[in-house]
C-alpha cells in the first residue's frame, strides 16, 4: 500500500470509524495506526486487517516513536 492510495481515504477504524495512518514498512511490518487510541492494524499480503481483534494496542513508548515515524 502506497501512501496516496485512495483506498487510505476511506478507511476507517473499526473501533472509533475515524481515519487511520499508514506506518510503511521499515523496522516494522507495514501497518495502519490509529492514534487516538493507540491501535495497530496489520496489513498482510497488501491486505488492511481492520477487525476489531485484528488491532493491537501499542505501549507509549512505542505510541512516541510511531508519532515521530508519522511527522516525517
């Protein structure tokens, strides 16, 4: 998935229905991010897996840096 994918503009949180934020592939698996409430959503095989148990919630720590990852 590519940043300008329009397919981003109308994802949503399953949990919130607010907009997501791709994480690109680097240290990590490539992933959409819901900061409001720190969950992960795993894209596999170019797949958005957006079911609410499909989500992982992230430590603050890890909250900081994905903040830091999306401001570049």
């Amino acid at each position: 998935m590519n940043p300008d994918d329009p397919l981003l503009k109308i994802l949503a949180c399953p949990l919130d229905k607010g907009p997501l934020h791709l994480l690109p592939a680097g240290d990590d698996h490539e992933a959409l991010y819901n900061p409001r409430l720190r969950r992960r959503y795993p894209i596999v095989d170019g797949i958005p897996q957006l079911l609410p148990t499909s989500g992982e919630q992230v430590s603050e720590d890890e909250h900081e840096r994905l903040l830091k990852r999306l401001a570049r």
